[in-house]
C-alpha cells in the first residue's frame, strides 16, 4: 500500500533535522541559545509585550532559559505551554489532547529543569502541572519551537499537532515567532491544509520575517 507522499516527506525532514542537532556541540547550543535570546530582546514587538508564552525547551531545541529570566527581569507575565487534559496517561490519542497557556512564575534558578513547578509531562514534554491558566487573547508573544521550518513561514513539528490547533484558535491574536538553530531553516517544508503560518523565525544565524497577518495591539 502506497504511503501519504507529505507525512513521508515530513518524516524524511526530521530524520534529517535529528541528525544534524545530535551532532551540535554543548558550547555551540550554549552560544546559539544566547544569540537567539538577545535577538528577541531587540525585537520591537517581543520588547512591548506584556504577556509572553514560551516553550520549556527540552536539551534537543534552543534554550528558552535566557529569554524568560529576561522577560521576568522586565516586568512581563511568563506563560508556558500544558497539555491538556492534564494527568492523562501516555494513551490517550493526540487529537483529544489541547494545550493551554499557563503561569510560570519568577525563580531564581539556573534553568528550566531546576525550576521547583516544572515537572515532565506524560508526552515527556516539560510543563507546570500546577499552575493558573491565562486567557488565550491576552498572549501578546508567542514562542514556538519547531523541528523544521522554511523561507516561506511554514513550520514543521514533531507531528502532535498541538501548536498548529493553538494557532489556529480564533481568539489568539499574538505575534507567533519560531525560535531554533540554523540548521532547522530549509528552503522548503511540506504543508497539509491543517499547519498553520507564523510571523518570523529567529535564529543563531539569521531572522526571517514574514508577517503573514497584522497583529493589532491591545488597547
């Protein structure tokens, strides 16, 4: 039985992404992580947000630690992904699964793994189990990570779908920026009807904006 041309073509992609990030050195993801963080803090909308959702990055993307230790330093609200419905086992399939902001508060810890809320979820995605959720319309910023993503805007995930149903919500109105190292830009990745476009990419490398919907401000 033939197989779906697009999904084959996406699993070649991560094949490839996976190769190239497991052969990145620690003081390379060290400096990426760096350079990303400080290009978002030089970003026009990432400096006026007052709310701002990041991922809890995992040792294989770039470290999202620097970024939220400085929006905490400048005022803002920190909300980070949970994957609901929370306390569900392993089982239960990905399309019954949504995700919801929710608080991270400041601690003064060295990274994400030693902050005393965050625990692994049952996805193996890091999250804060316990913690208030936060209106989807008042995320100014979003962070995203992806496993690929190309000129066009078009990102690629690890294949839950999770981001692209949060994208697609249609009371979410925040700048949605990928942050990941050079080696996930590809000239061109595979998109089905249900993967949703972004704003910009920032990576150690480069910053690609697209801008593919106006952001108004909040009032």
């Amino acid at each position: 039985m033939a197989g779906n041309p697009i999904q084959d073509a996406k699993a070649q992609i991560r094949r490839i992404v996976a190769e190239s990030l497991a052969i990145l050195t620690p003081s390379h993801r060290r400096a990426a992580s760096v350079t990303v963080a400080q290009r978002l803090a030089n970003l026009p909308s990432v400096r006026a947000a007052r709310t701002l959702m990041a991922f809890l990055s995992l040792p294989t993307e770039i470290d999202t630690w620097p970024t939220i230790r400085w929006a905490w330093q400048e005022g803002k609200r920190v909300t980070v992904p949970r994957i609901e419905p929370a306390g569900a086992g392993p089982d239960l399939p990905m399309t019954q699964r949504d995700m919801v902001a929710v608080i991270l508060r400041a601690a003064d810890v060295e990274g994400i793994a030693s902050h005393p809320d965050v625990r692994p979820g049952a996805l193996g995605i890091l999250e804060v189990p316990a913690a208030e959720p936060v209106p989807v319309s008042e995320i100014d910023v979003l962070l995203m990570p992806c496993q690929a993503v190309d000129r066009s805007g078009n990102r690629l995930g690890k294949g839950g779908g999770f981001f692209d149903r949060f994208l697609a919500r249609p009371d979410l109105r925040a700048e949605r920026i990928v942050v990941a190292f050079h080696e996930q830009i590809f000239d061109e990745v595979p998109v089905t009807e249900t993967d949703q476009p972004i704003d910009m990419v920032v990576t150690d490398g480069e910053v690609l904006t697209f801008k593919r919907r106006l952001v108004e401000p909040r009032p």
